[in-house]
C-alpha cells in the first residue's frame, strides 16, 4: 500500500514571492527548483518539519492540473501527495482505483536518470481534495 504523506503543493501565482516568502521570511532553503515542462511549470520544494512543501507556479500548458486549481479556487494548498514505495506497489494502486470506478490521472516525469511516477485524483471525486500519490526517485 502507501507510505506517509510526502509534501503538500502550494499554488501560487508568483513563484519569486512566494520563494521569498520561503526563504526570507520563514527562513527556509529550499531542497531542490525544478522545471515541468510538460505544463511550464516551476516548482520548489521545501523541508517542513516531516514533510516538504512544494510550491508550484502553474504554467498552464495542456492538461495542467495546478492551473486548473489556481483558476478555480486561486492561491493556497493544491494537494496533498502520499508516497508509495515502489513502482510495482503504485502500478497495484492504480489499477485498484480505475477499478473502483476512479479517475486517474498519470504522470511519468524522467530527468537524469530517474524516473517519478504521479497519479492524480481530481477533487470531483475525492470530496474537492486534490490527492497525489508519488513514486520514484
């Protein structure tokens, strides 16, 4: 099954306020900045207590489910992501839900030889919380 929530997304609407927010006024570093191309996304993550925050700066590029977040309900907490351990656990996951009759949305994101796998569940059918499940390196 899955493990412990892994980070929550925060949409924002400008991604160099809210890395000050982070950096300056909470005083944290982020882990890592990274792009998404696949929706022109950029993203940092930040160390919270057990968990990261990630902040995301939709693009808006195809299917891009952070825009879609940010123009429905504006600024603030997108999803929450739940690890999974390994790639043959998720693909079990996966199927169980398209089986129970749940939309998935998936996501494979390569960069340096790693490999992460995403499925999304929209908030239509999760009682209007985006849950993100995570797996990969």
């Amino acid at each position: 099954m899955f493990g412990k929530i892994d980070h929550l997304g925060h949409v924002v609407k400008d991604f160099d306020k809210a890395m000050d927010l982070y950096k300056n006024k909470f005083g944290l570093t982020p882990k890592r900045v990274m792009d998404f191309p696949e929706f022109g996304s950029r993203m940092a993550f930040f160390p919270f207590g057990d968990i990261e925050i990630e902040v995301i700066k939709p693009g808006g590029k195809g299917d891009d489910p952070a825009a879609r977040c940010l123009k429905e309900r504006g600024e603030g907490i997108f999803h929450i992501s739940i690890k999974i351990d390994d790639f043959d656990s998720y693909e079990k996951e996966v199927k169980k839900w398209k089986e129970k009759g749940l939309a998935v949305n998936e996501y494979t994101h390569s960069k340096d030889g790693k490999t992460v796998k995403l499925a999304l569940l929209s908030p239509d059918e999760t009682m209007g919380l985006w849950i993100e499940f995570i797996c990969g390196d």
